[in-house]
C-alpha cells in the first residue's frame, strides 16, 4: 500500500486512497478506523470502517495514576473497535487532520507495528471516485442481534418520536420491562436467559440494544451484563438518531404494506 510521490523518509505512514482500495479489494486483512463525530460516519464511510470518536477524551494531568487510567481507556477503546497487533490498521477523518494524527500517535505509543493514516481522507477518498457505505456494520449480521427495547407502538412505527416512525431492519423487540419482576427488581438470572433465548439474543451474539435516547437500552444492557453477556453495546443516539436520518433504512414490524 506504499508509494512515495511526495519525498517523505517514511511514506509507509501513509496510504492513498487508490493503493487503500486495492489492497481492501485484494482481500488484506485490515481495520479501518473512521475518527469523525458519529453524524458524519452514519452521513457515509468507508466500506467495513468502524467508527471511533475520542476527540473529546483528554489529560491535563499526567501524573502516574491519571495518566494509567487515561491510557488504559484509549486502550480498551481501540480493542473494542478489533484493534489487534495482528492485522493493520488504517486511520482516516475528513482531511489529513489532527483527529487522525492523535490516533496515530496513541498506535504507535501502543507499540502497534502496521498503522497508517489515509492521505487526504474521505474528501480525497470520494474525490478519487470510490464508494462510501451507509449501511451500519452490524445489520444482517447473524453474529450481532440489534435490540429494540422500546413500547410495541415505537416499535411497529404507530407512535413516531423522530422525523420517521418504525424499527431498525431485523431488530429484536424485548421491552425493557420485561426484565423486571412485579417487585421492581430484576427478575432471576435464570427467568432472564430463558426469555432472551427464546428471543433469539444469545452470549455468542453481540448485542446492540437501542430504545429512543439511550436510557432504556441501557437498563436491557445492565440486564446483560448481569448474565455476563460478553459483547454488549448500548446504541447512545437510539431511534432519535436513527429515525431522523432519513438516508438510514427501517421497517414497519406488525404493520401491512401497502
């Protein structure tokens, strides 16, 4: 993925966009990372790129102990986003900016041997003729389950809180509720497998529960937790994020179409 127009004494630094995709349509093995805020990754990325945002995630005081825990959070951030020191990684934002260059320099703070920095990112990307993806990398996935803990009116699209009333497509209706018990707490572990079983969220999926804003997904994603689910994520934006982009596909569960 290397060439050199520029001069530079390390251009395997970067990656333009022509030699990125050949090398993805050659079948290398690579995690692409999209480092913009979450309404430009929905807005169109990179095909297979996850996204991952810490622009906002600082330290002001490197002292020992703050500065362990500041570097274990970016740490665990990039794992979660299938960063591995296996397979090389690609960082792109809008431009060659400085969103990128920060990651960068957290890879090779990290010892990571293989990362680069998309020259131009996705303005050079699109500039060169090719394709963006709207699609969100965990629809149709059989190992992902995406969980609509909302009412039965939000979820079949009676009750429309955002530009666009429905569901997110082959999303998994379980109301939050039904993870409590008439006593208001949570119901057995036991009550609890058995219901998400027969809903079809299982621990060898990852499970992405959603509601409007995040509140009541979050409660499903405790439930989760408590039964140690070992891949949950609570979808923070929800339906009002979704449901307002209206580039975003969704459908209509229970409703006849016309």
């Amino acid at each position: 993925m290397t060439d050199n127009p520029k001069g530079y004494r390390h251009p395997e630094l970067l990656v333009t966009p022509q030699a990125l995709s050949a090398a993805l349509a050659s079948g290398a093995s690579t995690t692409l990372l999209d480092l913009r805020p979450a309404e430009q990754y929905a807005g169109g990325h990179l095909p297979g790129a996850v996204h991952l945002d810490i622009w906002g995630i600082s330290l002001i005081d490197t002292d020992p102990a703050p500065l362990r825990a500041f570097l274990w959070i970016i740490e665990h951030l990039l794992a979660e986003r299938g960063v591995s020191a296996d397979r090389p990684v690609v960082l792109y934002e809008e431009t060659s900016g400085t969103r990128a260059a920060r990651a960068f320099w957290f890879l090779e703070f990290f010892g990571h041997p293989d990362v680069r920095v998309l020259d131009g990112g996705v303005r050079a990307w699109t500039a060169a003729g090719l394709p963006l993806s709207h699609q969100h990398d965990r629809l149709d996935r059989k190992d992902a389950a995406i969980l609509d803990t909302r009412a039965d009116a939000e979820y079949d699209g009676t009750l429309v809180r955002a530009a666009r009333g429905g569901a997110i497509p082959g999303a998994i209706h379980l109301e939050w509720k039904q993870s409590v018990g008439p006593d208001g707490a949570f119901k057995p572990a036991a009550d609890l497998n058995a219901m998400f079983a027969h809903a079809g969220v299982t621990p060898d999926r990852e499970v992405v529960p959603y509601c409007q804003g995040g509140y009541r997904a979050a409660h499903s994603y405790l439930a989760l937790r408590l039964l140690g689910f070992p891949r949950v994520r609570n979808y923070l934006g929800s339906w009002k994020e979704w449901g307002d982009k209206t580039e975003l596909p969704i459908e209509h569960p229970g409703q006849p179409e016309d």
